[in-house]
C-alpha cells in the first residue's frame, strides 16, 4: 500500500524535518476534523441516519462510522456548536480550539456572551475551559456512569475430596498473604471480558488453610439523587425490614424493585399472567361441566366486535411486543434493521386513517423516531407537522 509518509522510514528524518512533518499533518487533520463536522452537521440536518436505521445521530456515530461512545459524543457537541455559530471553525482550525473544548462549551454558548466564551477558551488548557465552563452553569451535574469491573469474592466453603484436591490445584492459581502469585495475577486475568474465570486460591492469615475465590464481572453505577429520593429509599427500606432483618444492599433492593415491576408491567409478565388465568378458567369450567352432569361446554361468545376503533386492546399489543422481540423492525435503505429498544410505539403497517386495522398482522414494533418518519412518509412532512405543533 502506497502512502506518504511510511513510518520505518521516519527514523532517517532529521528533527527539524520530523518537526516540520508533523506539524503540516496537525494541520491536516484539524481541516479534516472541520469537514467531518461540517458533514455531521449536515446529515442531522437532514435526519440522513433515520432511511439508514439508526434513531440518532448518536447511534449513527458509534456503529455506522464506529467511533466510539465518547469520542462520537465531543463530535457530535462540537459540531452543533458550530452549527449555531459558524465562527468557531475559524478558531478550530488555527488551533487556538481544540475539540474537546468545544464539546465543553456547547452547552452554554448563547448569542450574548459568544465572544466571552471563545475569548476564555482561546489557546487555553483542557481544566482552564472546564473552569470556564462551572463558572457558567449552577452546578456541575453528576452524569449518570456505568462501568464494568471485575472483583474478587470468597466461594462458599466446601469439604473436597482428595481428588478434587488435587484437579482444582491443577487448574487455580495459587496467592499467598505476601502478594506473590503462580500462574497470573489479576491484571491479566485470561478472558476478562467473559462471565467466568479461572478460580484463584488465596492463602488465608492461618498459614496453612486456603480460601477459594472467585472473580466476577461486575458492573459499578454512579448517579446522584435529591433527597425526596432518599427519603424513598429509606422507607422502601424500612418496608423490607421484616424480609431482610440485617439490612438490604443497592443491588439487592433494586433487583427485587425491578423483578417486581418488570411482573407487573412487561408484556411478558402479562401474557404469562392471562395464561394462568386461561388455564385455571378451563378448569374450572370443566369441573362445572361434570358436577352438572353435561358433556358440553358453555359457548364462547364471538371474537372481537365489528366496531372500528383506533384503541388497540392490551393482549394486541403484547402480542406485537413478543412477536417483534421488543425492539424497533424499521429496515434502513441499505437492509440495516434499527433494534432500538428506546421509546417503541405501535405502528399500522396500513395506517389506520386508510382503512387498516387493528390486527397483529398490521402492527409492528417501531421506536418514536422511526414512527414519525413513516408518517412523514406516508402523510407528508406538511401534514403531520400540523399535528405535532399541537402536541
């Protein structure tokens, strides 16, 4: 592959010369960063992700051009600000800006104070435009983080056998109190990014018994609440105070708050529920049928009514959510199904107005964005636009 520039050939270059080189690829790639902008701003405006199958600009980011969540993140900030004042690019591209600094300050620019703001972060460090930044809002908000980590937990202790002994001190490594280790440490854990790991044994403070471990993938949350929601936790608390006597954790809390909404809730949970109830009433209309002593079953009233109507019963509905796995069916012009799962509503394949109906065969599973584009394709742009202006 022919390129410019090959790097087992840049140790022959003089200092000045490396100096110089990359100083002229810097400024290539700030003009290369300028037109990538340039274009994002562009495809938002024209909502170009949508025929594609993706429901943001974001998702469009991060699994089209695979950028990564951040870095698709400043992008995205920084060419909005260019957007709204085109001036910034001026500045990005002598380098008194950078893209971070201008992903930082998307949120505050205004018409008033635009040339305060690019006059503090012009030709200043990453923490001098955070500074300026906290200066101009009311507090820095703690953003919501999910992280995964691996952490080491004690297994239950069980009585083993010699020879299981001896097969788990052939596949475990081994740690003493003193930090050395035998086959790895947890560093470099093989397949860290799977659910489950070798098994090390650490040596406990007696010297001479060991305690197995485990390491498991775990994942550490990080969001800040009012005190309203403290003031529920804590009664929610108190309410489980007779099931869990010594206390409930976070985890443990939310796991058993979740479990008992997604029962409730979740089309799954309904439809196993109105199961149930179809096979307790079978019973019981069966045992109705024998103690009056005759072999045929009440009738069945008939199906659904003639009725035309745009409210689409619940059963439907869990039966469109099921069918469709949960996630949006929207094909993209290039054959990519969208999947989101993020706000789904339930279209009419033929719309309702056009005489389409309520049945599961004319429903399907889209996400909001993707719904309102298929109005906008069927009924025109003009037309839906009045109805939204009196949402």
């Amino acid at each position: 592959m022919n390129e410019s520039i090959r790097l087992d050939s840049l140790g022959t270059l003089s200092d000045n010369r490396l100096v110089r080189q990359i100083e002229s690829l810097r400024g290539k790639e700030r003009k290369v960063l300028a037109g990538i902008l340039r274009h994002l701003v562009e495809i938002e405006r024209r909502r170009l992700y949508l025929p594609r199958g993706y429901s943001s600009l974001f998702e469009f980011c991060t699994q089209h051009l695979k950028y990564s969540r951040s870095a698709a993140g400043r992008r995205i900030a920084a060419a909005r600000s260019l957007a709204k004042f085109p001036v910034l690019e001026r500045h990005l591209l002598n380098g008194e800006v950078n893209l971070y600094a201008l992903s930082l300050v998307s949120g505050i620019l205004t018409e008033d104070n635009i040339e305060q703001v690019i006059s503090g972060i012009r030709n200043r460090s990453t923490r001098e435009v955070e500074v300026l930044v906290a200066r101009h809002r009311p507090g820095r908000i703690v953003r919501d983080r999910i992280r995964t980590v691996c952490v080491m937990e004690p297994e239950p202790r069980k009585k083993e056998r010699d020879g299981d002994d001896a097969s788990a001190a052939g596949s475990t490594s081994t740690w003493n109190a003193g930090g050395s280790n035998g086959a790895g440490r947890a560093g470099s854990t093989p397949g860290a990014g799977s659910e489950k790991f070798p098994n090390p044994v650490f040596e406990g403070s007696g010297g001479n018994t060991l305690e197995r471990v485990k390491i498991s993938r775990k994942y550490k949350l990080e969001f800040a609440v009012d005190p309203e929601f403290m003031r529920k936790f804590e009664r929610t608390k108190t309410l489980l105070s007779n099931r869990c006597p010594g206390g409930i954790g976070f985890e443990e809390l939310f796991m058993l708050l979740m479990d008992e909404y997604i029962d409730r809730h979740s089309p799954e949970g309904r439809a196993a529920r109105r199961e149930k109830r179809q096979v307790r009433k079978s019973h019981q209309d069966r045992d109705s049928t024998k103690e009056n002593g005759s072999g045929n079953a009440r009738p069945v009233s008939g199906g659904e009514g003639k009725i035309r109507s745009r409210n689409i019963p619940q059963r439907v509905r869990d039966e469109v959510f099921l069918r469709d796995g949960g996630k949006c069916t929207f094909i993209g012009s290039d054959g990519r199904k969208c999947e989101s799962s993020w706000n789904l509503q339930i279209d009419h394949i033929v719309p309702f107005a056009r005489g389409g109906d309520n049945s599961p065969g004319n429903l399907r599973l889209l996400c909001g964005k993707h719904n309102r584009l298929e109005a906008d394709r069927v009924f025109g742009s003009p037309h839906m636009e009045r109805f939204r202006k009196k949402e």
